[in-house]
C-alpha cells in the first residue's frame, strides 16, 4: 500500500460514500447509494438515498423499520 492519504489505482473514489449509523434502542440508519438484496439475491427496491433499516426483527416492512421497536421496548447495548 502507498503512502498516507495515497490511494492505490483503481475506481475512483467519490465523495458519495455509504454510511451506517445505529441508533441506540432504533434502526440502522443507511445513507448512500448501495444495492440492497434478499438473502437469495433479489434486489429490494428503494426509493429514496437514506432508508431506517430495522434491528429489532418485529418490523412488518422488514428490511425497513417501521417504528415498532418504540411500542416493543426494544434496547441495543451500543
């Protein structure tokens, strides 16, 4: 690998990067462009850049969060 701040050649690289934040006792919160896909590959539609993705398991819109962690009482250790 090159020096510090030095990237090797390949893609290059935007400043549309994804990411992920958990929120305590919520949702993963992903912002960006990524794909994402069902366990056996189907694309899963989205329609907007920012999707809450569900951590409790009790969503009805899985892989989205629904809010429903807030009535269950549902609590991260994060």
């Amino acid at each position: 690998m090159g020096a510090v701040g030095i990237l090797p050649a390949g893609p290059a690289v935007t400043d549309d990067r994804v990411t992920i934040t958990a929120y305590p006792d919520g949702p993963l919160l992903l912002r960006g462009d990524v794909d994402l896909r069902t366990a056996d590959g189907q694309p899963i539609p989205r329609t907007r850049r920012t999707v809450a993705l569900c951590r409790c398991g009790l969503s009805a819109i899985k892989p989205f969060c629904d809010g429903t962690h807030k009535a269950a009482g549902f609590r991260t250790e994060d």
